[in-house]
C-alpha cells in the first residue's frame, strides 16, 4: 500500500515536472532544427538559426537596448526604493502606512494599465517614446518590488552600528552610503537582479512606450508575425538562457547569505 | 531654530521626497489622467473634452465589450481554480515527502521556467500545440487520432498557457506556506487518531488557505491583465479584455474608450483584492 503511494506522487510529480517542462524542451530543441520549420521531424542538430540571430543587426540591437533599459531603469529603481525603505525604517514620519501603501500600490495594478496611463500621459506631455520612457515605465514597475524587499531586510539589529557611525561624526547621508547600504549589500545586489529579470522580460510597457528603439521582447513579438520559426526558438532559447543565468546568479550567490545572517 | 525632533523629519522627508515625488508623477498622475481622459470621447477622429458616462454606458450597451470583460472573468476563474488544484499536490510532495536535501533543488526545478520571458513562453506553447506540432505529431504516430487536432487558437490553448504559469508561482506560495507550518500540526493530528484525509481537511487546508488566497490573488490580477498569452495562443476567434484595449489604441486608436476599459478592469481586480483581504481577516479573527 505504502509503495503503491510513493508510486501514484511519483507519478505526478513527473506528470507535472513533464508539463512544465514541455514547452521549454521544445522550444531549445527545434531551436537547433536545421531545416526551416521548427516542427517535427527534428532534424539537424544545426546552429544555423543562432547564425541569423546574431548577424540580424535589428535583434542585436534589441538586445542591447534591452541589456540598457534593463540595468539603468534597475539602478534607479533599487536607488528610489533604497531611500525610502531608509527613510521609513529609521524615521518616525507621519502617515508612513498610507506612504508603504501608495510606494507598493504599482504592484497590484496590471502592467497594461500602467502602460496605457504612462502612454497618455506622454502624450499629451508631447514628450515622444523612446527608450526612455520605456526606462521610464520599467523604474515604476520595479521600485515597489525593490522597496519591498529592502524594507524587509532593515532590522533593527543595524540601528546600534548606524549610531556608533554617528557619534563617531558620520552625518545622515553618510550613516546611509557608508554604513547601511554595505550591510544590506545582498540584499541590494538580489533587488537589482529581479528588477533587471522582470524588465529584460518585460513586453507590454516597452511595446506601447516605444517608437524606434525597441526591446528584445518586442522585436521578438514583431519576428512572431511571421509564424513558427527556428530564428525566434534560437533568439527564444537565448533569452531563456539570460533569465536563468540571472536566477540562478541570485540564488546562489546572493540569497544564500540573506538567508544566512 | 528647530528642535531635534523636528529636524529629524525634515531629514526624514528629504529622504523619502525622491520616491514619492516619482510615484505620484509616473503612477498617480497617470492614472488620474486616465480616469479623466475615460469621460471625454473620441468624435470623427479627435479627442474631444466632454465630461459623460457615454464609455461606460457604451461598454454595457455593446455586446462584444461586455463579452470580453464575461470572457476574461472566465478565463481567469478556470485558469486560478485548475492551477490551485495541479499546484497544491506538487508543494506538498515536495514539502512532505522529497527528502530535505533535495527539496531546494526539486522547487527550483519546478519553477525555473517561470523566467521565461512571457512572449517566449506563450510562442513555445503555440510550437506545441499548432497543427502541425509536437502534440499531434505525436498523437498522429501513435494512433490515437487520425485529423490533426485544432489546439492553437482556442481558449483551450490560452488555458493551457496560463496554466503552466500559474502552477508554477502557485507552488511556491503554497510550498512556503507548508514549510512555515512544519510538521507539527500534521503529527499531532495524527497521533490524536486522524488518518490522511483527514488531517489534510481538517489541519493542513485550513491552515494553508492563507497562502492559497495569496496565490489565487496573484494568479487573478496577473491573469486579468495579460495580453500577450491570449493574443498569441487564443487567435481572435474570442477576444480576452486586454486584447480588446489593445485593439482600441492600436487600429482605433480610441484612447477614451482604451481608458475606460482599463478603469473597470482595475475596478474588478479592486473589488478582487477586497473580497480576499475581508476573507483573510475574517479567517484569522
């Protein structure tokens, strides 16, 4: 009975591992396809298609741009939500919950919504769309999150070294450069990290706050016009490979010592 | 001359003023702007600035809005309730019965594609299930089916790529809520005379459905407002509610109406987030 019972959660838990990893498999898999339909029979194992991608100069721009907005909009999203976890950790303000509250609002707004006010707002602005704006979006998105996690991780245990740094002499500003932010460094890094994941993946913003200039997601999404293709499986299977990276960079590196201290 | 105290807010607003400042222009002002531009209305290709219901009424009145918003609502219903139920098994076997030592890798594992970026995941889905692909090849080779199936395309297919999703964020909310529980409640439990069932009834679901409802939140308002999965995987035979927005800044390019259209999305996922945290609080109380 009890090995009938191992058996039946074994099964599920490859049933469900096999779901989850269907599409992925396929994806890479046809992605080395060396005719010209990323469909079954595979043939090849060819590199053909990551040829094209990389001599595609539009992809490799969109890339780069990516990698651009990505890590900007992220330093300046881990800076604004970095000031305010500081300053709603360490100062008695008045009305700090409604303050929390309207910092991680974004959060539970959909990113089409936020697209579309941002967009309107431009408008009528009449500031265009560039990478910018689309830098612009990704740092609302992003600092709720970044804000989020730093707030969590401003325990009270660093209070007394932020005083002895300010009797020795160190003012506000310094105390924060100097004292706290080294201390929650892990933490930093791990924000920084998600934020640029979620704006390297990021489609909808960067596709209604665009004109010229776009990023990865959005080329790839124009590529997607023209059908199924082993170009967008080997551009697909590369982004893929970017995200997981980044993941894994933060899991082992990073939140091991969060979780450590 | 300020005092100590006094001096010491100063500080503390001059600290967090870069943030607000930065919410309030790129998020609050927006989406007060938004709010306006839903009262004024698109006539002979200008924007014009009335202050009427006239989008709202229009989004009762025609038929095929209404059927977005029912379609969405749908959808996401179906998609939360499969994805509660394909997950919660998962966490709690990687939980309860994967050896220590490898339960870290096992979520891992079980959620490492949740980083595929939301346009590569959706295209990889449709390489599975279009006419041609792997499914029904496969399917075909076999014998089961002699007609390649009609997968891409469909609700069945948008389901089925949201699902994959949400499985995954599904399992580690509930996986970290059996972990913060421990073992304890499932041994006392069971040395007061409960058997399986019943401690999974009567001890772990209640005790989990906290994280349950964290998840089923995540999983609606994420799922409401996505685009990118039914455009590329549900075709246009049945329009989602974003695909419809979508439509009116693109083609129509009848941002009033867009506008709107946002609003009572936002207005379902607001009513959403109450009925959840009144539920939590009431579980706890």
């Amino acid at each position: 009975m009890r090995r009938l019972t191992t058996l039946g959660l074994s099964g599920y838990l490859a049933a469900v591992y096999a779901f989850i990893y269907l599409p992925v498999i396929v994806l890479v898999l046809f992605s080395f396809q060396s005719g010209r339909f990323p469909i079954p029979p595979l043939n090849g194992p060819s590199l053909r298609w990551y040829e094209a991608v990389l001599s595609d100069s539009r992809l490799t721009d969109a890339l780069l741009n990516s990698l651009l907005v990505a890590s900007i909009s992220s330093a300046v999203a881990c800076l604004l939500g970095f000031i305010a976890a500081y300053a709603l950790a360490r100062y008695k303000l008045p009305g700090t919950g409604f303050q929390r509250a309207l910092i991680t609002a974004p959060l539970t707004v959909s990113y089409l919504i936020i697209g579309l006010g941002l967009l309107i707002t431009f408008n009528m602005a009449g500031v265009s769309r560039s990478l910018l704006t689309v830098g612009v979006g990704h740092v609302v998105i992003n600092t709720p999150l970044c804000f989020a996690i730093l707030y969590s991780l401003m325990g009270d245990h660093q209070i007394n070294i932020e005083r002895a740094a300010r009797d020795l002499g160190a003012n506000d500003l310094e105390v924060m450069a100097y004292v706290t932010a080294p201390m929650l460094m892990p933490g930093i890094i791990a924000a920084f990290f998600l934020s640029v994941t979620f704006s390297w993946d990021e489609f909808i913003i960067a596709f209604l706050l665009s004109r010229f200039d776009n990023t990865l997601p959005v080329e790839i999404w124009s590529l997607l016009r023209s059908g199924l293709n082993p170009k967008t499986n080997a551009v697909g299977s590369l982004v893929f490979l970017v995200s997981i990276v980044m993941v894994l960079f933060m899991e082992i590196i990073v939140f091991r010592k969060v979780i450590r201290r | 001359m300020m005092d100590a105290a006094r001096r010491e807010t100063v500080k503390g607003w001059s600290f967090i003023a870069p943030t607000l400042l930065w919410t309030v222009a790129f998020f609050v002002v927006p989406f007060a702007i938004m709010a306006v531009m839903s009262l004024w209305k698109r006539i002979g290709g200008k924007i014009v600035q009335t202050w009427s219901l006239d989008n709202y009424v229009a989004f009762f009145g025609k038929s095929h809005l209404l059927k977005a918003m029912l379609n969405s609502l749908e959808v996401t219903v179906l998609v939360t309730l499969i994805s509660i139920l394909l997950a919660y098994p998962l966490a709690w076997i990687i939980a309860e019965r994967v050896p220590q030592r490898w339960q870290r890798l096992a979520l891992i594992l079980a959620i490492l594609p949740f980083w595929t970026s939301y346009v590569v995941r959706s295209y990889a889905w449709l390489l599975v299930l279009a006419r041609n692909g792997v499914i029904n090849q496969a399917l075909l080779g076999i014998g089961i089916i002699d007609e390649p199936l009609e997968l891409a395309s469909t609700r069945t297919a948008t389901v089925i790529g949201f699902v994959h999703f949400f499985v995954m964020l599904l399992t580690l909310t509930i996986y970290a809520n059996l972990v913060q529980l421990g073992p304890n409640y499932r041994r006392a439990a069971a040395d007061l005379g409960a058997n399986g069932l019943q401690v999974f009834w009567y001890v772990l679901l209640p005790l989990t459905l906290p994280g349950i409802m964290v998840g089923a939140f995540l999983t609606f308002v994420l799922c409401i407002g996505d685009y990118i999965t039914p455009q590329i995987l549900g075709g246009n035979n049945e329009l989602l509610l974003p695909q419809v927005i979508m439509l009116q800044i693109g083609r129509r390019a009848d941002l009033p109406t867009a506008a709107a259209l946002s609003i009572l999305l936002m207005a379902v996922v607001t009513l959403a987030y109450v009925l959840c945290a009144r539920w939590l609080r009431l579980e706890r109380a």
